[in-house]
C-alpha cells in the first residue's frame, strides 16, 4: 500500500561559526518525484515501526503557536512552505528555551494513506556511507538516518477535522535511552499526552491472557489463540493500521453471551484500553515467550513450552526445566566437574 505525497519539504538545523543555533530553509518545497515519494514512504515506515509512542491532543493553552499555525495552514491562510518554515523556527525557539541544541534536518510531509490524511514533522540527522565504484574507488556520502529518527511527531488531519473533541490525533515519539526529550517536544507541538501506545499494548497482551484463562480454554486452544493475536498484529504491522479491538475480537474464541470486546469493556479493571490505538511491534514478544531477568539470571521461553517442559511451583517459587539446552547443558556439566 504505498502513500500519496502531497507536499514534501526540508530544512536544515545547524550549529553556525558564532556556535548559534540557526535555521536554514529551503527556498520552496520539492517536486514530487519517485525519489521523493520513495523518501516519504521510508520516513511513513520508519515512523510507524518505532516504539513507545505517546498520543494526545492540541490542547495545551500555554503554548497554542503549533495549533494556531496548523489552523492557518488548513483553513489555507498559509501555504505548506509558510507552513513549515514558521514551524521549524518555532522548533528552533523551543530548543534554545529547553537549552537543546539539536541539529538536523527538518522534514516536512503532508500526505495520504489509506484514506487518512496526515502530517509528519521530523528532525533526521545523517551517516556517513562508503560505497566503491567501476574503478574500484571508496567514494562517501551523506545519507538520512532514518532508523535512528527520535524526534518526530504524526497529526491525523482527517481525526482532527473530523472528531477533535477526541484529542487522539496527534502522535509523538516518546524519547530515547539515556535522554529525556518528550518535555522540549511536547512544548513545542502544544501537546498534552493522554495515552501511552506502549502501555495499551502491553495491556492488551495481558488481557487476552486474561480472557483466555476467564473462558477455561485448553492449553492447545489458548496457544492458537495467541497465534490468532500474533498474526492480528503482524498484519497491522505490516500494513501500517491500528489495532481495533471490536476488529480483534472477531479473531478469539467466544460464546454466545460474551466475547473478547465484550470482556475489555466489562471484566477489565485497569485504565481502560483504547478502541483504537497503534501497534507495537513489542507486544509481539509477549504473546510468544515468557521473559524475565533480575538478581544475575535473565531467563526467555516459547510460552507453548509452558506446563509441558517448563513449570512454575508457586509454593516453592521455582521454575522446573526438563530438556536443558544442549550448549548450556555442556557448561554446567563442566562446572559440575570443577
């Protein structure tokens, strides 16, 4: 499924001689080429596969300059170019204010896919590649780094037009190890964050196992389910959807009085999920494996291996393994030697 590039523009971030932060715009956006509308769909799917997004709302009074300027750029009082070069300089005086010198390319997308129409704003930076030519010359050069992206933000245009009373059209990555960055950012978008993609991820894996367990299913029967589930996600992933949990529900096991929505809106006692939220792609570990580490022992296995190879004793709180694995078997047979 490939995106329809409206407009596509970038501007460059940049430390100058006197050590300021400055901004360098481009004198107009591009031209939508194939090279283009090939760099937007990467940045369209580098976005959509990083984790731990925040999603929210335009609602934050304190600091309106992002909405009031999309609003000028919808109602087209200002065209895209206005557009973003106004907005990268209001990033530009955000990181001055946060004393967060960030450098780098300003991305600008506006664009539509599966019927949805969006905005994507993003701070790329470069790596350096080599590459050799006929000659069997080294030659370099700059490439965008997309994959390690972390200062990007989606508005869902068609959400905002049509239900903005929701506040769930704008998404955000959250940050990153090591550094805080989704204070500076979400003053800069007039943020405020009200759902954490991550957790209503992770949330949603619980709840089905939940579910499972509440419907007394056999052991065969909940592994296929959770394969269901697998195979659920794996196909938004790929496509680039939502998870919708009414969508979802078709695809687990139910009787005729209540199934798996019926069970998120009634039996769930936690913060209630979302409806409708985006997929991350690490959820898909917690509905193959059992994983855990603490206290020097890091442990991980195939949930199908649990109650045949592997018990859990909770008197005694011990795990039981039958079949250790062979090159782990080998070093404590050595150590039981020693």
């Amino acid at each position: 499924m490939s995106a329809v590039i409206e407009d596509f523009v970038v501007h460059q971030l940049r430390i100058n001689a006197e050590q300021e932060l400055v901004l360098v715009p481009r004198a107009n956006c591009f031209d939508i080429s194939a090279q283009i509308e090939e760099l937007a769909q990467q940045l369209h799917h580098s976005y959509n596969a990083k984790p731990g997004k925040g999603v929210g709302g335009l609602n934050d009074e304190a600091h309106p300059e992002f909405a009031q300027l999309l609003g000028q750029l919808t109602a087209e009082q200002l065209d895209f170019h206005g557009f973003s070069i106004k907005i990268a300089e209001l990033l530009k005086k955000t990181l001055m204010d946060f004393a967060t010198p960030e450098t780098g390319f300003v991305i600008f997308s506006r664009y539509q896919f599966l019927a949805t129409d969006y905005l994507l704003v993003a701070v790329v930076n470069t790596k350096e590649h080599i590459e050799i030519n006929h000659d069997l010359e080294l030659t370099y050069s700059d490439h965008l780094d997309l994959a390690r992206m972390q200062l990007a933000a989606r508005v869902d245009l068609t959400e905002l037009r049509v239900n903005a009373d929701n506040q769930r059209y704008v998404s955000f990555i959250k940050g990153r190890a090591g550094r805080k960055v989704s204070d500076f950012f979400l003053s800069f978008l007039g943020c405020q964050e009200l759902v954490d993609i991550k957790q209503q991820n992770k949330q949603l894996v619980t709840t089905v196992d939940e579910f499972l367990a509440a419907e007394q299913l056999d052991p065969q029967e909940k592994q296929q389910s959770r394969k269901a589930v697998a195979e659920y996600y794996k196909e938004k992933l790929e496509l680039g959807e939502d998870i919708n949990i009414k969508e979802l529900s078709g695809r687990l096991p139910s009787d005729e009085n209540r199934t798996f929505y019926d069970f998120v809106k009634t039996d769930v006692n936690e913060s209630p999920l979302e409806e409708v939220f985006q997929a991350d792609r690490g959820a898909l570990k917690g509905l193959s494996k059992f994983t855990g580490a603490g206290g020097g022992v890091s442990i991980s296995f195939d949930r199908a291996l649990y109650g045949e190879r592997i018990r859990y004793d909770i008197a005694t709180d011990t795990l039981v393994i039958k079949g250790i694995p062979p090159n782990l078997k080998d070093q404590l047979l050595k150590q039981a030697k020693d």
